[in-house]
C-alpha cells in the first residue's frame, strides 16, 4: 500500500501543458509520417524513371552496335581481301616482267 500524502502530484496546468505539447508532437510526427511516405513514392516513381532511362540506354547501346556491324556481303569482300594477301602468289610482277614463283625442290619436300 502506498501512501498517498507522500506521491508527487503534477498541478493541473502543468498536465495540461504536458498534455498540449505531446499532441504537438504526435501532429508533428504525423506530419513528418505524411511527408516520408511522400518522399519514397517520389523515390520509387524517380527508381522507375531511372530504370526506363537505363533500358532505353542499353536498346540505342544495341542499335549502335547493329549499325556498326558490317553485312554480309562486307564481310565476305573483307575475307576474299584477306585471303588474297595471305595466300602464296605463284606469279608476281616487277618492272613489267611476271615472274614465275617455282618451288627449289620438286619432290614435294
């Protein structure tokens, strides 16, 4: 049990200035609450936009490369031009005179 006469009371006005200013607080709470959901629907909205921007990046990124790429037909003339400086000349020219190119051996050696 405990004794009444020895608890600390508040005084009324006290209490209510107390309670005014934890209703303060709970309204500011709510505001900041209201302001924060605000906040990540704009971050989740600014996510998607990113997110669009990031794609839209990556297809022009794929329409540059298929640009770039030759065609078939480029890269079928780029082959027979690289297969005729690499393969042995069995003739060459020189001050207006063709040369023959023999091997020194004949017996395939």
């Amino acid at each position: 049990m405990i004794n009444q006469a020895k608890v600390d009371t508040v005084p009324a006005d006290e209490l209510a200035a107390l309670e005014a200013e934890c209703k303060a607080l709970e309204e500011g709470n709510t505001t900041l609450i209201a302001r924060v959901k605000q906040l990540t629907a704009g971050s989740a909205s600014a996510v998607v936009q990113s997110t669009e921007v990031t794609r839209a990046n990556k297809f022009l990124t794929g329409l540059v490369k298929i640009k770039s790429t030759p065609t078939d037909q480029e890269v079928d003339a780029q082959l027979v031009d690289a297969d005729e400086m690499v393969r042995p000349q069995d003739a060459y020219a020189h001050a207006g005179h063709t040369y023959m190119i023999l091997p020194l051996r004949s017996d395939g050696c």
